[in-house]
C-alpha cells in the first residue's frame, strides 16, 4: 500500500520563527489533508490540498501531486501552534485516508 | 452548519468495562468514517459507512469492536470488553460523496486502566 512518511518527526522553535514540515508519498494521489491535532488531542483540519497552493492567515500548502510531495508552511509561529501536525492521503478509487507519521511541533515562548 | 459531533469527549473505564462512543456527522452526508491514534502512534482507518450499509471495515482490529449506524444516520463504535492498548483517541468523520475533503470530529480520548 501507499506509504506516507513526513520529516522532521520533532520540532522545536522559538516563538516568532518560521518553519516548513514536509509530507512524502509512495504513490501518486487525488485528495490530499493536512490536520493539526492539538493538545487536547482535537484533530483540526487545515488544509484540503490536492495540489497547488493556499493560505490561510499565518499557514500555507503547496502539493505538488506530480513529485508526490506536499509542503505546509507555518511563519511567525505561535505557543498555540504547538502540537502535531498530520498530512493524509487518499488514492483514486479508494475512501480509505492513510494518515503519515506525524511531524511534533513544541513552540517555545 | 454544525460539524461532526462526538461524544464523550473523554472516557475513562476499567479493564474488562464496555464503553460506547457516539458520532454524529454532518447532516446530509451519508459517508462516515471511523479512525484511531494509540499509543502516539499514527492514525489509522478502522471503518466505512455509506449510510447504514459497512463499505469497508479492514481497520477493525478485533471483534471486541462493533460499530453501528442504524437508519444511516448518527454511529455507534462498541469496545467490549475494553483492553489497556484500546486507549487512545477515536475519530469520527464525515463526507457526502466520494471527492473533497473530510471533516473530522473533535475526537473521543478513551483511557483504559
């Protein structure tokens, strides 16, 4: 089956800086989420991605479906944003979403 | 619109207890899905509903879990008898068709001890 890995697994950053955590896939998809789940273990969605670009306040997306790569950008980042931030995929064909290990972000004030 | 409801947001049963988790999708969407992360390990699919019909059930881990959807409306996900490593958090989401995105639930944080 697919294979979703993301990189770094952890993170550390100084409140204020900038950040980009990175989503690989094995295989080519068409439906593309990242989600952040938050401390209290709530699962925020924040993107839906297949390709392209978006933003959204202080986050942005890019998927580039081809490379079978997707990017989320966090900038001027926040204590709340601390967490672990998920992408997940879905492959033509199939309802199922295979979620990538998880990249841990911990902002310090 | 309200979005996907779960309840409870957190549980705690003993070994050997049952306990059942609800979820209420988005109204209209006939797709429901439930998802789980334990041990702080990555999330995985457990089962499919298209109404009340079981599209996919692979995830399911044992028969100690029984998920539900009578008239194809809210869903039901059973754990009895509830064992240690079924700690973790359940998700539920919904969809109305096969493209877009889901929406996930705020989730249910099941301890068992």
């Amino acid at each position: 089956g697919i294979q979703v890995e993301q990189s770094p697994p952890d993170l550390i950053l100084q409140e204020g800086a900038n950040s980009t955590l990175r989503c690989n896939f094995s295989d080519s998809v068409n439906n593309l989420q990242w989600f952040h789940q938050n401390p209290w273990g709530q699962l925020i969605n924040l993107f839906y991605i297949p390709s392209g670009t978006k933003q959204n306040g202080r986050l942005s997306a890019t998927t580039v479906a081809t490379e079978r790569y997707s990017l989320l950008y966090i900038s001027s980042s926040q204590t709340t944003d601390s967490g672990v931030y998920f992408c997940a995929v879905r492959t033509s064909g199939t309802y199922k979403y295979i979620f990538g290990t998880g990249t841990r972000l911990k902002v310090l004030a | 619109e309200a979005g996907v409801t779960q309840f409870p947001s957190h549980s705690v049963i003993e070994k050997g207890q049952t306990v059942t988790l609800r979820c209420d999708p988005i109204s209209g969407h006939d797709n429901l899905y439930w998802y789980r992360r334990v041990m702080g390990k990555e999330i995985k699919f457990l089962l499919h509903f298209v109404k009340e019909s079981k599209q996919d059930e692979s995830g399911m881990p044992n028969n100690r879990f029984l998920a539900e959807r009578t008239g194809g409306t809210y869903s039901t996900l059973k754990v009895q008898p509830a064992e240690l490593e079924d700690s973790g958090v359940y998700f539920c989401a919904s969809s109305q068709g096969p493209g877009g995105g889901y929406t996930f639930g705020s989730g249910t944080r099941l301890t068992v001890v």
